[in-house]
C-alpha cells in the first residue's frame, strides 16, 4: 500500500501522542472526533469507549495516577461538558490528563456553529493550559506544548480544542516539522535544583531540631520520590504523615509513614504536629487541609519550612517562615546526609499510632458485640477492616464516598497494624467528588490485572457514578464492588441532624435500591449481605465467579470523627 503524503488532521493529532508514549485513550466515541479515532485506530494505540464523558475523564485520570504518565481523554463538544467534572477532579490530584475537544468548526465561530461552546475558556480555570487549534500546521506543536505544561513543574491537566474544520481538514503529513523541536518525542521532565546557601540553612535547622517531622504531599508522588522520601525519613527516624487527600506516598509498612496529617481522621497528628519545632513541607500546598498554615494546626512558634519543586507550589506557600524551590528527590538526597537521628521523638509517634490501633480496635469490637446483641446493622468500620482482611497481600483497594472515605482510611491504619500490605490505594482527591470509585478501581485493575480490587463505596457514590461498571462489563475486567449502604447520603444527613434546630435530616434518604440485582442484570455476580456473619461467604463466591461483582451491605449510619467535627461549630475553626 502506497503511504500517504497528507493525513487529516485528526491523524496528525494522533500521531503527536503516539510519537509521546501515550498508551491509552479513552472517548465516548463522537462524529466531531472521527478523524482522531481513526489515526488513533492506524498508530494502534488502544481506546477504549466510555458510557459516558465524565467516566472517560475519571478513567484517564486513575490511569494516569497510577502510571504517573499523562493519558488522554477525547470528546465531543457537548460531551465536554459531561467532562468537566473529571476535569476538577484531575485538577484537584495535579493529575496530567490531556483533555482534546473535536469542538466546532472554526470557519463559523461566534456565528451560532453546531455544538459551539467555548470549551478553551470553561477549562481555562481547571487547567495549567487550555488553547484552540486555529492552523492545521500547528497541530503537533500544540500537543507539544500541552505535553510540557502538563508534566513539568507543578503538574496537572490541559486541554485542546481541535476544531471539526481542522480535524477533518487534511495536511502534509510533516506539516510544520520544519520548525524547532524537531525532536518532539517525550523529554526527561525539568527540576529546580536547590540553591545551596538556603539548602544549608534549612539542613542546619533541621539538625538543630529536636522534634522535626516531615509532611509529604503529592509534589512528592508525580515527582517519583517516594522511595528518597522513605529511605532519608527511615535512616534519620524522621516521623511522616500524608497530606489528606491525596495519593499515599507510601505503604504502611514503612516505619516511618505514621497517617494522614488529619486531626480527625488521624488523632496522634495533632500532637505531634503541634509539639514540633520543625516542620518540613515538601509537595504540600499550604490550602485548607493545612490550615493555610496557622494556628491551631500548626503553632505560631514551630518553624514552617515549604520545600516545593516549582514557582506555581510556592505561590500557595507564602505563609511559610522559609520557602525552597526545589525537585523534593535533591532535597532529600541532601537531608539523608545528615549525622543524627531523632529515635525516641519517632519511637513516640510509633507508640502514639500503636495506642491510637489499640482504642480503634476496642472501640469496634465493643460496638460489634452491641451489634448483635441488640440485632443491628454492621458498623461501616467494621464492614472496611472486614473487607482488607479478605484481600490478599499486593491487592488494591479504592474507596468513594463520604462517611464511607472517612471510615475506610481509619481501617486502612488499623489493617496495615495488622499486617495488611496493600498494592496501592486510589480514592477521591481534594475536592472530594462522589462517583470515581469504579473508574478508579477499573484502572488499578487494568494496571495490575493478576491482583484483587476491591472498592469499597456509599450508596450515594455508587449513584453518582456506577454507570461506569458498564466498562468493567465491556471490558472483560472484573473488579469487587463493596457497597456501604445505609439508604441515603449519610454524611450530609448527620451534619444536618447536629445542625438543623429541628434535628431532621432533610433531602438525603434514598429508597432501597437493588444494588446487587443491578450487577446481575448488567451479567455480574451480585449478592445482599444484611448480616456480618454473610460477608465472608458472600466474598468467597464473588472472587470465584471472575466477574465484575456487587456485594451489597446493609450498614447503619455511623458519624465519622471528621464529619463529626464539621459539624461542631465550636470545633470548625480548627479544619476550615
């Protein structure tokens, strides 16, 4: 077959990310996007088709999460808008998904075109980067573009308009190759190096310290730090907690990963974040998970210091006492360095954590004998330490919900005391969006296809977005669906019952939905579990059937420390 000299620009669209690395792309297929299905069709770079805009979206953002490489979702112009959503979800993780519009025809903009919206300005504030096509010949060097925005400094998603002229249109397949880079294949992604007289003062610091502690954030995870993190924290007895939120930096099984710095979630955070002297920031934004970095959460004496890996972290950090651009790997190459250990600040924070495992696990067993003595549905942190002590060792586990999030990253701490090593955990990110829970627990699977996922979520969750089990259906890729059900969006209705003056709940309760049969209908395995003493069974089966499952559990509603001290006024200045 003669090879073709001009290519539409659809195909020239795909060949710029074949020619990145891109190995996946996920669409709700639509005319405007043809021309690009088809090029992506020729580079054989696999698609997959989504039952709709926004599970494309939450799919390319979980694979990207876990493959820490940028993944591209396609759209139409009206499915844009479907999502958007993914768009603040990936923009809340600094997830590097590439968002393409085939939107309307540039000859005919601002004239009322088919479908005309003005996708570049509605993503503009999701995004590091949002720009229209508006020459053919410039198609690879956008995607180029979007590529560096996307993956350099502080990271995050970008979009790119095509409009349906162009990608229909058809080009020179080298069409503006003539130009540097010539080269526009996937680059090594840029660091700052440290300047070495403020690296001094912060390692003098830290070694004049006596209680230092290390708070890591997601600068660390898109970075590929993570191990440089564990290996200075273990060598120096540094004690670790994990931004809330956002991805765990590390396994439990790291001896220096003691929680989530979270007062409610993880309650031994609070001492040790306000007894110290030192606190290193590295990754970290100083927003409102941090307190914007005052008091009560971190003491107006205890020194601030924010090391981050681009100008764009350190613009939120302004409130630190001293700031360092830096790649988090370089600081902490240099932070290992040091000749002292902090052992028995960190054999605290280890006793602290093991005490803190020991009142959960009394507190639940108590709870689970009332349980039955008084006929009662299971407590929800009882059905998540149930489910991590079915699931194997190297095994994910993805949680979606309200109360369900919460209950699920306190059994995580109790699971991993127990010795539970899990593969990798995914769950909502800072803007806490309902419905990501089976496209997150879809793309672990994909990526680890030889292990278990399990994703354990809300009713209110699996409502807001189980339309994408269908992927797991099409796809042939069976994952394990947990379904806290307590009849309603439990969390809101529990603030409300503390802060209503009549004590009501009020448009939160749902009817009692057949999750399971759902599951069966669509061809998976389905089952309702009312008792605890079903559960397991009811796993056995699901794991055995090799289909995409639901086990739908009757939980009580049961409030959560964090949801708890929202709803405390008196305590809401400490977490806002």
């Amino acid at each position: 077959m003669e090879e073709k000299t001009h290519l539409r620009g659809g195909a020239i669209l795909a060949r710029a990310f074949k020619e990145k690395g891109v190995e996946q792309v996920f669409t709700l297929a639509g005319g405007f996007c043809n021309p690009a299905l088809e090029g992506f069709m020729e580079c054989q770079m696999p698609v997959i088709n989504c039952p709709h805009e926004q599970v494309a979206g939450h799919l390319a953002d979980g694979h990207t999460r876990i493959s820490r490489k940028p993944t591209v979702c396609l759209v139409g112009p009206e499915g844009f808008a479907n999502a958007v959503p993914a768009m603040l979800e990936a923009w809340g993780e600094r997830s590097p998904v590439i968002f393409i519009t085939g939107s309307s025809t540039l000859k005919r903009q601002g004239a009322g075109g088919f479908k005309e919206i003005d996708d570049v300005a509605i993503a503009k504030p999701l995004t590091k980067y949002s720009v229209q096509v508006t020459d053919g010949s410039r198609i690879s060097e956008f995607v180029d573009r979007a590529w560096h925005a996307a993956t350099n400094g502080y990271p995050g998603p970008v979009h790119i308009s095509l409009p349906v002229d162009i990608m229909f249109s058809s080009f020179a397949k080298d069409v503006g190759r003539e130009e540097r880079p010539f080269d526009r294949s996937e680059k090594s992604v840029l660091k700052a190096w440290p300047n070495p007289e403020e690296l001094l003062k912060i390692i003098s610091l830290v070694r004049e310290s006596s209680r230092p502690v290390i708070i890591g954030g997601h600068g660390i995870w898109w970075s590929h730090n993570e191990h440089a993190l564990a290996s200075a924290a273990t060598k120096l007895k540094l004690p670790i907690f994990n931004v809330p939120y956002h991805t765990k930096l590390l396994g439990e099984d790291c001896s220096a990963m003691m929680g989530l710095a979270d007062f409610h979630q993880y309650h031994p955070s609070r001492d040790a974040i306000q007894e110290a002297d030192v606190i290193l920031m590295v990754g970290c934004k100083l927003d409102n998970q941090m307190n914007f970095g005052n008091p009560p959460f971190i003491n107006k004496d205890t020194k601030l210091v924010c090391v981050n890996g681009s100008h764009e972290e350190l613009e939120y950090n302004i409130g630190a006492d001293i700031h360092l651009l830096s790649d988090p790997g370089a600081f902490f190459n240099e932070l290992i360095k040091i000749d002292h250990s902090w052992d028995a600040w960190f054999d605290l924070q280890r006793q602290r954590r093991a005490d803190w495992v020991s009142q959960w696990v009394e507190h639940i067993e108590k709870e689970t004998v009332d349980d039955l003595k008084l006929d009662r549905k299971m407590h929800p942190l009882q059905l998540a330490l149930d489910v991590q002590s079915m699931m194997k060792d190297g095994d994910w586990l993805v949680f979606d919900g309200g109360n369900t999030h919460f209950w699920n990253e306190i059994a995580t701490n109790i699971a991993a005391a127990r010795g539970r090593k899990l593969g990798g955990i995914l769950h909502p990110g800072n803007y806490s969006l309902l419905g990501v829970g089976v496209s997150f627990a879809l793309s672990a699977k994909r990526l680890n296809p030889t292990k278990n996922v399990v994703l354990v979520t809300g009713d209110g969750a699996f409502l807001s977005g189980g339309l994408s089990v269908e992927s797991c259906f099409q796809e042939g890729t069976p994952i394990v669906v947990v379904i806290d059900n307590n009849g309603g969006l439990d969390c809101i209705s529990q603030q409300q019952e503390r802060l209503f003056e009549s004590g009501q709940h009020y448009a939160t309760d749902f009817r009692d939905i057949p999750f399971h049969k759902m599951f069966e209908g669509l061809g998976g395995f389905g089952e309702l579990v009312t008792k605890r003493d079903q559960l397991p069974g009811a796993f056995e089966r699901a794991y055995k059937s090799g289909k995409t499952a639901c086990i739908n559990v009757k939980c009580r509603g049961v409030i959560s420390p964090i949801v708890a001290a929202t709803s405390d006024k008196r305590d809401k200045a400490s977490i806002e």
